[in-house]
C-alpha cells in the first residue's frame, strides 16, 4: 500500500512537472525550439504517465495554446513538435480533431506561414497517419485514428487540385502551393507505409 502512494506520488509530480515545464517555455517572450530540459520532463511524465492523466494534459495544453501560442506568436512550430513528442498521452481522435482544427488545418491549408511552422506540422500529422505502427502499444485504437486522419488529409489535399474546366479557369498559386504542403505529407506517408497507399 505503501508502495502505491509513492509510485502516485512521483506519478503525479511528474505530470505537475510537465505542465509546468510546458507552461514555463510557451509563457516566455521567444521559443524558437524545446528547450533540452522540458524534454527531458516530457521524457519523465510519459514513463510514468497513466491513462487519467491525458485528460489532464489536453486540457492544460488547450489552456497553454490559447494563452500564449495561438496564430502569430512564432510559437507554432515549438508547440507542434511537443504534441508529437506528447502523442502517445494525447492520442484520442476527438482531441486529436481539435488539434488538427488549430493547428493543421491553420497552418497548411493557408498561405503565408513561416516554413519552420509547416514542417513542424507536416512532422505532428506525418505522426499522427502512421500511429498504428508507431512502438508504444498503449495507444488505443491506434488504426482507426490513422484511418480517420489519412482521409481527412487526403480530403484537404484534394479540395485544393480541382481540374479546371475550361481554358478561362485555372488553378491558383494560392490552391498550387496549399495542394503541394499536402501532397507532400501523402507522400511522406506513403514511403513509410507504401502497403497502405
């Protein structure tokens, strides 16, 4: 019994450390990359993370994300390599939905974001499509959200590549460059499950 409270005991700390090593990072004036010292936490909570606490860890990177990234901080890019680094206590597809509402959908289907930003989210989606080979076996239903995601990213790319249908239409850059940051994470997909492609 004893045993138990110490394990929750480093359980939860770990999970306050986290959070507050996130919030520490994403409240300060510049983040240009994760800090080597909050990976390290991040390392820490997911070996020891249990399944309550990603209810936790959604809710309070919701919270971090509104406070102090959303669009135009120049924090996007940091804040999408740390839900991928995250993925394995966050990946449920309706909160996985809410982040590709805010974060994917945002920054691909758009023009004008810095390249940093887009790669960072073509890495979190590119995570997010080959979840159910990813190592960690702890992720429930793993296959249903790679499916669910890889239409949703196969949707976007084709609402961007319409044919036109006469001489007087033609496609626009702005279409051109959003279909070609899509294509591309199909095509990243593709080499890392060409079974399923």
């Amino acid at each position: 019994m004893a045993s138990n409270m110490v394990a929750d005991s480093l359980l939860d700390r770990s999970l306050k450390d986290a959070i507050k090593a996130i919030n520490a990072t994403f409240s300060s004036q510049i983040v240009s990359g994760l800090p080597e010292e909050l990976q390290q936490t991040l390392d820490d909570f997911l070996e020891r993370r249990q399944d309550q606490d990603s209810q936790r860890v959604q809710e309070e990177l919701l919270v971090i994300y509104n406070k102090h990234v959303g669009l135009g901080s120049g924090k996007q890019s940091a804040f999408a390599s740390l839900l991928r680094i995250l993925l394995p206590a966050i990946a449920k597809q309706e909160w996985l939905d809410e982040w590709w509402s805010l974060i994917v959908k945002q920054t691909l289907d758009t023009i004008g974001n810095k390249r940093d930003n887009i790669e960072a989210v073509k890495d979190l989606l590119l995570s997010i499509l080959v979840l159910d080979t990813a190592e960690d076996k702890t992720i429930e239903n793993a296959a249903g959200i790679s499916t669910h995601f890889t239409k949703k990213t196969l949707d976007a790319f084709l609402a961007h590549t319409k044919i036109p249908s006469s001489d007087v239409e033609v496609v626009s850059p702005e279409d051109e460059f959003i279909a070609h940051e899509w294509e591309s994470v199909l095509i990243a997909f593709g080499r890392k499950r060409p079974k399923v492609s």
